[in-house]
C-alpha cells in the first residue's frame, strides 16, 4: 500500500540514527495498487526519489500494471525493477544476479539520486 511506503520513509527511514550515503527502498509487489491508492503511491515514491532514495522494485505474479511499477521503480527502470512471474529457482536466481548488480551500480556511484531529468520536477515539489 501507498501509506506503507510513506509511513516507512517518515517513521523509520528518516529518523535512523545513522544515516547512509546511499539511501535504498525495496518494494515487493505482489499485483496492482488499488484504485485509491494508485496517485498516492506515484506522489510518495516521487517524494522519496526527490529525498534521494533509490527504489528498487521487484513484482511477483503474472497480475501487475506495468505503467505503475516504472512509476514506482527509480529510474533508470532496467536498473531498478525486476518482475518475476512466478518464485521458483531460475527465477529467484535471476533475482538475487540483478539486485547483486543493482547493489554493485549504487556502490560505484553509477546512477545519481535523484536523476537528472527528476530534478527539475523535485524543485516544484518542495517550494
């Protein structure tokens, strides 16, 4: 739910004792964000992208709406989220290959947060 990803940023995230360099949100979804929450999942990931978190996303199940994970998802999005149709082990290998990848990019510092293009939009939103 939107609210969760929200409320995890607010309570846990910002308030943690030692701050990292490199701010990370895993989502796992598991199907499409319901109608009421679809607008308030797209503001608060663009408010936690305009924070400086990375959003890693990774979807299991063959329901999803693939418009709203690249919402959800930082981008680049084919560096940031992964569907996988069902978890068994080719796919939970695939998995665990991508996001050692998606870690290794974050630490060499090859994707900035937030990304250029986001900036622009990010300067709107906190005046």
């Amino acid at each position: 739910r939107s609210s969760d990803l929200q409320w995890t940023i607010d309570n846990i995230l910002v308030t943690a004792p030692k701050p990292r360099k490199n701010k990370i949100l895993f989502v796992i979804s598991a199907g499409e964000t319901s109608f009421r929450d679809k607008y308030t999942m797209k503001e608060a990931s663009l408010k936690a992208k305009c924070q400086g978190y990375s959003i890693f996303v990774v979807s299991i199940g063959q329901q999803f709406n693939y418009t709203e994970l690249e919402d959800l998802a930082s981008t680049p999005v084919d560096h940031h989220l992964v569907q996988l149709g069902r978890v068994h082990n080719p796919d939970m290998e695939y998995a665990s290959g991508f996001i050692r990848a998606f870690l290794n990019t974050l630490r060499h510092g090859i994707n900035r947060y937030p990304p250029e293009d986001l900036r622009t939009k990010c300067r709107t939103l906190t005046s």
